[in-house]
C-alpha cells in the first residue's frame, strides 16, 4: 500500500536533487545558502520522524537562519528558448496539455478508486489520500513527459529547481503557521482571545453578536492566515455562547457561514503564503514581496463585498431556520 | 493575558515587514514562555519551557509536512513549460474569437466552483493550473484584442486577477462539499460542544454564499474586460499623437 511516508521519501528525494543541483550551479548568486536550505528540507522529509521534537527544533532554527534572514536567491538553470519554445508549441499542438491534465486526473480518480474500489483502497492509504493520489499522478504524468519529450536526464530536477526557487522561504510558511497554531492551541490562547473580545464588545443584540464574530472569523484568519486556527478560537468565544446560546441562532448555519467570513480573511492578508504568496511568486509579479501584492489586491473588493453578505446572510438565516 | 504577546509578536513583525518565518518562531517561542509565567517561576524553569515549546513546534512542523507534497507537480510543469505549454496555451485561446480575458476568467470561476463543490478541489490550483494554463490563457485573450503585446501594467493586472479567480473558486465552492476539511472540522467541533449535526446540514449552507461570491467576482471580472479595453484604448491614444 502507498502511505504517506512513501510520498515524504520522494519529496525528500526530490529537494535533495534540488540541493545537489544548486551546489554545482557556479551562477547560483546564493549557492551554498539555497542547497543548505532545500537540502535541510530534504533532511526534514527523508529523517523528520526519527529526529525528535527537539532534532525538528533545532532544524526548523538552522531553517529560518537560512531562508528568514536574507533574501534566496533564484538560480536560472540552461534551459530553452522563446523561439524553441514557440516552434514546440506550434509542432507538439494540443497534445501538450495531456501531461498537465494526467495529475488532477490521476488525483481525483485515485482518491475515489481509494474510496469506493477495493484495488483503490488496496493501493493507496486512507489519511491524506488525495495528496498521496496527487503525488502518484506527478510521478506518472512525469514519466510520460520523459517518454515523450526526450529532454535531458536532468531536466525535469533543472525546471523544478527553478520554479521552487522562484517560491523560495514562502514555501515553509504554511507549516510554520499550521505549527504555530499548534502551540496557540496548548498555551490557550484562544480561551484567552474569547474572554477579552466578549470584554470589549457588549453583545446586547443578535446583529451586533453576528457582526462581531463574522469580523472575529475575519481578523484572526488574517493574523494566522488560515480559516481553520481561527474557527476553534472565535466559535467558542462568540459563535457558539451569544449567536447561539443567548440569542437563539441554527448552529450548523452560524457555523457555515461563520467559517466563510473566515475564508474572506484568507483572500485578504499575506500570511496565507500558498494561496496568496506563492501564485505571486510563480506568477513573477513585480509586487510580489509587498504585503498587498498584485493577487491580495485583486482579491480584496470581493473578500470586502462577500464578508458583508456573509454577515447579512447569518443574520437573515440563522435566526429563521 | 501575556500569551497574547506571542500574537502581538505576529502583528507587529507583519507591520515591520520581518521575515515571516522569523516571526512565527520568536511568536511561537514567545508564546511558550510566557504561559509559563507564574509567581516564584525561575529564569531557569522559563529557559527549560522555551526549549520544551521549540520542541513541541518541531513535532508540529513534522507531523504538517504533507503541506510539500504538492511540490512534486513542479518537475512536471517546468518540463512541460520547456517544451512551449504555456505559449501553446496562448495560441489555444488566441483562436477562440469572442474570448476575453474576463469571460474566460469568469467560465474558470464557474467551473472552479462546481468542481470544488464536488470535492474535485486538485483540479485547479496555482503550481498545476494558474500558471501554466490559465494566466497564460487570459492574457493571451487579451493580447488578441490589444493587437500584439499588453503593457506590463496589464499583464500583471491580468495575472493578479487569475490567481484570484482561482481561490476565489476553490473556496467558495469547496465548503458544499461534505467531506472537505473544513466541514469535518465543524462537525468535530461542534460534537465536542455537545451539538450534533450532519456535514450535509452545514453544507447546504454555504450555498448561499456561493452564489454571492459568484455574482460578486463573476460581475467584476465584466467590469475587468472594460478596464482592460479602457487602458488599451488609452495607450493606443497615445501612440497615435
């Protein structure tokens, strides 16, 4: 069966030769800094669960060191040009697309045959099966590029060197804030949280109640950059006690709804690095190191519009229903 | 009330523009450390629970490394890219005469959201879809109507709006499905609160949203094609004298 740990050994592999290949690239303007810091992130992939709490600390510190205090470097490995490009397009046609649609195919039928077949279940594990069936359809979509394209052994390592450079530290901030919740979370900070905004703001009547916590959702989601550390936090201290219990709100709608006013704070704040920050990135917008980048601003007339009607909408329903 | 340091540590290196990975760690430390203060605490106890919170974060960091999985999309794309996917995709679209940067933008939300809304969310995404696909698409609509090439201004413009119609699709169509994160999130906490509902009564509710989010961004993005037609006619204009 394929787990989890079979699909952390090939991204480990993966960052390894994204490692190697940046030690022996000369031009690379952070050489050693960058293969340090993927090869690290090979160690955490390949050896993270014989580490140790402490062996993963101590990693995460060596980590920030390389990539939280200075600038990485983007490394520009040969590759082909605008006109070999162009003239490839123009022989290979449409054809070209059928690698790219192999990994979302591969990743949704594999994690259904996982569900529903007893060959899917057989081959890949039940937790976190769509990311294994995602990995298993990069793996098949890249052999069948190779078959077909012919480039050099290297290239694909080359190419994947390039992109993941140009993603560079944001590609660790995810984990980071999913870590961090982690120790919110044992420190109790959101049971602290709860009690000061039910202080400050007098819940005296349902709009206001709705109000406060559809804006709670919002902001904590913007700090953590993540809906879900900040669902926890703001429905216990606002959701569930006042919309709910004193004023007689359908909890499944103030939930719903509640986590979508979150969802508003995602599309709004930086700190959610692979929705925000790394398409910036992979995008090359020239604002991309700005905390209101190109994608955050395209992003905030709607987020701004939609976390109104999400107030409206539990307002008007969650009484009613 | 002094765990609250460590988000006040997250807020103020966010406004001092510090490194957010820096920032995480120092909150993440700052956090353990202060929740352990209490009367008669030593120096040397509070030293022993930073260390105990730096390894507690390690053992969060490695149980959330499925976050790097969708990496292994990049060697792909970026063999892909070598051999012309992303001017392909601009020639594909180039041939579709009525489309503009906005109506494809807007039939991509579409069918984002009712592919998430099927739980079909690994269909889109930014390394997979926006980059090669459909920001190339979009803005090789728009060099169409432009004529040749699009002032930088717009082409980031375009880009920005790409990326955004994707999250935009993908989350506000992921939560009507019944087995997404976030609804079994809600479910677990709501039984842990003695509540108990089905993930279908929490996801019908956010159809509702859904369709604002949809007329919401799918209206802007109408308006993004006269944005787009406004400044071309306006560096045309300007070339003209």
């Amino acid at each position: 069966m394929i787990t989890l740990e079979h699909a952390y050994i090939l991204v480990g592999l993966m960052f390894l030769g994204f490692a190697i290949l940046t030690l022996r690239d000369s031009d690379h303007s952070t050489r050693i800094r960058s293969a340090l810091f993927w090869g690290l992130i090979a160690v955490s992939m390949l050896f993270g669960s014989y580490l140790g709490g402490l062996g993963n600390g101590l990693l995460i510190l060596a980590l920030v060191a390389l990539g939280g205090l200075k600038k990485l470097g983007v490394g520009q490995p040969s590759t082909t040009t605008l006109e070999e490009r162009r003239g490839s397009a123009i022989r290979r046609r449409n054809a070209l697309f059928i690698p790219a649609l192999i990994v979302p195919l591969i990743a949704v039928g594999g994690t259904l045959a996982a569900k529903h077949t007893d060959v899917g279940a057989w081959l890949i594990s039940s937790t976190q099966t769509t990311l294994i069936a995602l990995g298993l359809g990069c793996i098949l979509a890249l052999i069948a590029a190779m078959v077909w394209l012919r480039p050099p052994v290297m290239a694909p390592v080359q190419e994947g060197r390039r992109l993941m450079d140009s993603i560079g530290w944001a590609a660790l901030l995810p984990q980071m804030l999913a870590s961090l919740g982690a120790v919110f979370l044992a420190a109790d900070v959101g049971g602290v949280v709860g009690e000061l905004v039910t202080r400050a703001v007098p819940m005296s009547s349902p709009l206001l109640a709705v109000a406060a916590y559809c804006l709670g959702m919002a902001l904590f989601t913007v700090i953590m950059g993540n809906a879900f550390a900040a669902f926890p936090v703001m429905t216990a201290a606002i959701g569930l006690p006042f919309v709910v219990g004193q004023f007689g709100g359908n909890p499944a709608i103030v939930c719903a709804i509640g986590m979508l006013a979150g969802f508003c704070g995602t599309l709004m704040t930086p700190m959610a690095a692979n929705f925000n920050v790394v398409p910036a990135n992979l995008l090359e917008l020239p604002d991309r190191n700005s905390a209101l980048n190109g994608v955050i601003r395209a992003q905030l007339p709607t987020a701004l519009i939609l976390l109104g009607v999400n107030m409206a909408l539990m307002y008007a329903l969650a009484f009613r229903f | 009330m002094l765990v609250l340091l460590g988000i006040a540590v997250v807020v103020a290196g966010f406004v001092a523009r510090i490194n957010p990975l820096l920032v995480i760690l120092i909150a993440a430390i700052v956090t353990g450390v202060t929740a352990a203060v209490a009367p008669g605490v030593d120096v040397r106890a509070l030293a022993r629970a930073g260390v105990d919170t730096l390894a507690a974060f390690g053992d969060a960091f490695n149980d959330n490394r499925y976050f790097h999985i969708t990496w292994l999309v990049l060697p792909v794309i970026g063999l892909l890219e070598r051999a012309g996917l992303q001017e392909r995709a601009r020639m594909l679209i180039a041939q579709v005469r009525v489309a503009t940067a906005g109506r494809l933008l807007l039939s991509y939300l579409l069918v984002r959201q009712l592919t998430s809304a099927l739980g079909l969310t690994s269909l889109g995404g930014h390394p997979q879809m926006v980059r090669p696909l459909v920001a190339p698409m979009a803005e090789g609509a728009a060099e169409v109507q432009a004529g040749g090439d699009l002032p930088d201004k717009i082409r980031f413009r375009i880009r920005g709006m790409s990326a955004a119609t994707d999250n935009i699709g993908l989350f506000f169509g992921e939560d009507i499905f019944i087995a997404i994160g976030s609804i079994v999130l809600m479910v677990g906490f709501l039984e842990q609160a003695g509540i108990i509902v089905e993930p279908l009564q929490l996801s019908v509710w956010a159809i509702p949203t859904a369709i604002a989010a949809f007329a919401i961004h799918g209206a802007r993005l109408l308006l993004f094609d006269r944005e787009i037609r406004r400044a071309l006619a306006a560096r045309s204009a300007e070339a003209g004298q």
